[in-house]
C-alpha cells in the first residue's frame, strides 16, 4: 500500500493511506481533499465528518455517510 500526500494548507505535513477503496481516482483525490480541509477548519470529529459528507454530497449527490474518530477496531 503506498501513502499519498495531502495537499493542504496546514503547516503540519499530513499522510494519507488508503488500505481498500471502492471510489474513482477523482473520488479518492476528492476524499483527500475534503478530509485535508476539514482538518484544517474542525478539531472535533462530528465537524469533520460533516465538511467530508456535505462536500461529497455536494459534488456527487445522493447521501453519503461519513466517520471520523480515532481508535477504531474491527
């Protein structure tokens, strides 16, 4: 799996790894932009999760579902 950078304004550089995906390489490049932003803008989850949803929605349409947290286990 290889990491890709996230282009954002943020002075702290930011890593992306995306381990399985189901997106075009419009949505993916879509996803780590809108994750970069909200990142920049929010510092709690509900807020980033939002920006990320509304902008696929916006872009994409339909409803689109979205988590962010930490810790996750499977």
């Amino acid at each position: 799996m290889e990491s890709k950078p996230v282009l954002t304004d943020s002075l702290t550089p930011r890593q992306a790894l995306i381990k399985n995906v189901d997106l075009s390489e419009d949505g993916q490049t879509d996803a780590l932009l809108f994750t970069a932003e909200a990142l920049d803008r929010f510092e709690k989850n509900y807020d980033i999760a939002c920006y990320i949803k509304r902008g696929f929605e916006r872009k994409y349409g339909g409803i689109w579902h979205c988590v962010a947290g930490q810790k996750f286990v499977a």
